[in-house]
C-alpha cells in the first residue's frame, strides 16, 4: 500500500470511518506485534501491549498530520 492510500486511510479515519480504522489497525498489527514480542518475550504481553498501542493510537487520530 503507498503512503498516498495510508494517508487517504488516515483522512477518512480522522472523519470517523470505522472501516478505515480497521485497515489501519490491520496494516500495522504484524509489525507492532513483531516489536511488542521482541520486547516482551511473551505471546501473551506482547498482544496486551499491541491493543493498548492500537486503542491508544486510535484514540490520538485527530493528531496525526
């Protein structure tokens, strides 16, 4: 995906466009994941880590530029 449709994605995120928020999470999930897992070494922390990151991330959409 270019980083023109991610930031298309974002825009309609930003306008409430749950469907976009959901690819969004989507696109980025693997790699979070791979990240929190490195950190953690635990399965278990590491998807406990990667959904406070999304709910987190979600919550701030209306600051990314």
């Amino acid at each position: 995906m270019s980083e023109e449709d991610v930031a298309h994605l974002l825009g309609r995120a930003q306008g409430g466009d749950e469907a976009a928020m959901e690819r969004l999470v989507r696109l980025h999930l693997g790699a979070a994941y791979a990240v929190a897992l490195a950190v953690t070494g635990d399965p278990a922390d590491a998807e406990d880590v990667v959904q406070d990151a999304m709910v987190a991330a979600l919550g701030r959409l209306a600051d990314v530029r």
